[in-house]
C-alpha cells in the first residue's frame, strides 16, 4: 500500500518478493499443463496446430511464443499460431478496447480452418476477456472440434465450452491489476512449457539439444557446429564441414556422421523415421 513511498532497493525487493509467487503457481498448476500437453500431443505429432489467441499482454505473450517457434525448431511457420486482439499493430501500440468483442477473432479462426488435430489456448490473465472467451463458443460450433483450454491467472470458473483449464495462481500484483508482472511472467513460462514440451514429444528435441535446427547465419552455424561436436565427438573444423554438406541441417549431418551416408541418405533414413532422430541412431533408451 506504500509503493509510492519505498525506496529503489525497496521496490526492487517487494517486486522480487512477490515474483517467487510465479514458481509456485506453476508447480501447483503441473497437473493441469500435463492434461492438456497429453490431449494435444497426438493431434499436434499428426501435423495440427497450436493456436494462443489473447488481448493484451496475453496476447502479446501468446504470439511471442508463436513466432519464437520457426528457428528454435525449424517447424513450419504456421504449425503454431498467434492471434491477438487488435492485430499485428497491438503488438507494439495498446488497443484493448478489441478485447471486449467476444467474436473478435472468429474472421482469423475460421481462416484457419480448424480440425480435430489442432489445439487452441485461450490467455486471458483475469479470466473474463470475451475476446477470449468467444472463442470457445466459436469453437464449439466446428464439425471437427479442436482441443480448447483456458490459461488464465485468476480462480474464475471453466468455462462450459472449453476442455480444459490451466490456473496459474499468482495472486493480486504489486502494482494492483497490472498483469504484466507476475500474471505476464508466469503466463510466459507456462507458454515456454507448452509449445516445447510437444516440440520435444514430436521428436525435434534429442538429447537436450535442439537437433532440429537449420544453420541460416553465423551465430547458428556456430550453434550447430556445438550441437554436432557433442553428438559425434569431431572436432569443430570437422563438424562446420560436415554442416556445410548436410545443407546446414544439424539433424542430417548427425544421421551422415553415424550412419556413414550422404546427406540424400540422411535426409531418407530421417523420412522413414518421420524426422526422429533416435529411432534412426536405435538410442536403446527409448
């Protein structure tokens, strides 16, 4: 209540205070972020969509996540989805009179021609946006119906329409209503969670490395070099030019160093293993 009277270190100590309230509200919420990772797997290893639609912050954040997905993963650009109220221009400038319109996003979902293998988050931190909230009514009304789930940081009631709910329990903020603190912070962890937990099941993870990864430009050449040193023991002049024979795939110039193929080969034997890098190397650990 005496924010405005605290000193720096002070401020910076209540607010770092209250952060702590984000790792427990994730824990807390684990078993509800496992439902819905394991209701949306099969349908995402299939080929669907993962689609954050938010006002605000949480869209903001939501479409973040999106666009952070193509060159961590190499997935297709697409594959996950970030629809924010307002648009792309609310994205840097605030329009959160669009969130009031609960069918604000149906012209975006139904170009996406949603199926049964695609999975769509509401992110609404105080729970009752109804830009958000129509899209489960949206939703609702498809032939071939999406898994739907509620992220939100407040204990409001699920709503009728959607499958899940995901309650990140922060709390009250420091600064009263303003969700890009603790709400913002635990909404983008949970996000991270998400979108990489199905990378990882859909097999563009091995190890703890991110194989899947396309060399475009130094800074990745270096990063793949790294990645293909650890995974094959060469030395790193050897594995920037096994990179370069590879196309720059990380994931090929591994398969061509094990299996003593061309990268045609690699690239083949990773086809018939719908691009899993372990079911091609036979990790005895799977």
């Amino acid at each position: 209540m005496d924010l405005h009277a605290l000193s720096v270190a002070q401020c910076v100590q209540v607010i770092q205070q209250e952060d702590r309230a984000v790792i427990a509200a994730l824990e807390e919420a684990a078993p509800q972020i496992d439902a819905f990772i394991s209701a949306a797997e099969p349908g995402f290893v299939a080929g669907g969509r993962l689609v954050y639609v938010g006002a605000g912050t949480s869209g903001r954040l939501g479409v973040l996540d999106a666009s952070e997905a193509p060159p961590t993963f190499q997935v297709q650009p697409g594959r996950i989805v970030g629809i924010i109220a307002g648009g792309d221009s609310a994205l840097r400038k605030s329009s959160e009179g669009k969130e009031d319109d609960p069918r604000g996003a149906w012209d975006e979902l139904r170009a996406l021609d949603l199926n049964a293998n695609d999975s769509v988050i509401g992110i609404a931190a105080g729970g009752t946006t109804p830009y958000v909230h129509g899209v489960f009514e949206f939703v609702a009304a498809l032939s071939s119906r999406p898994k739907t789930a509620l992220l939100t940081c407040s204990p409001v009631p699920q709503p009728e329409r959607a499958d899940h709910m995901i309650v990140l329990a922060t709390g009250p903020e420091v600064l009263t209503g303003s969700t890009r603190m603790k709400a913002g912070t635990a909404t983008k962890m949970a996000l991270n969670t998400i979108s990489t937990v199905l990378m990882i099941r859909s097999g563009r993870v091995y190890e703890n490395l991110m194989v899947d990864m396309r060399a475009t430009n130094e800074k990745l050449r270096d990063r793949g070099a790294r990645i293909i040193t650890t995974l094959t023991g060469l030395a790193r002049a050897e594995a920037l030019e096994l990179l370069g024979r590879a196309g720059n795939s990380v994931k090929a110039a591994v398969v061509m160093h094990h299996k003593q193929v061309d990268h045609a080969g690699a690239e083949r034997l990773l086809g018939e293993q719908l691009g899993r890098l372990e079911k091609v190397l036979g990790d005895r650990r799977i």
